[in-house]
C-alpha cells in the first residue's frame, strides 16, 4: 500500500516548479527530480542540481529559502560534507522535499541519480 501524499498533488507541483525555476534561473546544470515514494517509505522528492562555485549554491540555496517560506514547510539546513558550502553539497531538508545542490566533483562522486535510479524521473517545463 503506498502512502498517500503529505501535500495535496497541486501544493506539490508548485513546489516542484518553484524550485525547478529557481535552479534554472540561477543557471543550474543537470536539473534532476526524483519522485521517491514508490522506492522508499520515507522519502518523496529529491531535486539535485549541479552548480560551478560556493557563491553559486550560496545563492541557489538562500533564494530556495526564501520561495519556500510561504509554503510553510518543515526545514531544516545542513551542508551535507562539511559546515559551509564549500565542502561542494548544500542539502536542504524541507521534509518531503531534499534538494541537493552539488559540484560536479560531489554530484559525479556521490551518483545520487544511478543510486537512485529505480526512482521516476519527473520532467518539467
């Protein structure tokens, strides 16, 4: 039996957009959206982008922030490797949405896609 949704689908889908546009418009590589819930029990979505600098995912992950603040959505930050984003991996942890924002270095060397490859990929526009 497959959990049912935290969100109703249409809260979701703009959740999803809003990131997804944020990373695109901050010139984000490798915009990936994994839906989880029919691989894991409790994660449902992961959004991994690639970024080329620490001033870059300092700036992805602060307007992330701020867009999702009006989503009223559980948070809570980390940086994955080490304690500021120059360790290559800014995670934030929205509950039901982890976005990941990697170097190509971490994103090659952690492989989050093929680790999670039985995950659907959802594609947006």
């Amino acid at each position: 039996m497959t959990p049912a949704p935290k969100h109703p689908p249409q809260a979701t889908l703009e959740i999803l957009k809003t990131v997804h546009k944020i990373m695109t418009d901050k010139k984000c590589e490798e915009i990936t959206i994994l839906n989880l819930e029919a691989v894991h029990s409790y994660l449902s979505f992961f959004l991994i982008c690639t970024v080329n600098s620490a001033v870059q995912a300092n700036a992805v992950a602060r307007e992330i922030k701020k867009a999702l603040k009006g989503f009223k959505l559980p948070h809570k930050e980390t940086d994955k490797t080490g304690t500021s984003t120059s360790s290559g991996w800014t995670l934030l942890d929205y509950g039901e949405f982890i976005i990941h924002i990697m170097t190509p270095e971490k994103r090659e060397y952690y492989n989050l896609d093929r680790l999670w490859r039985d995950a659907e990929r959802i594609e947006l526009d």
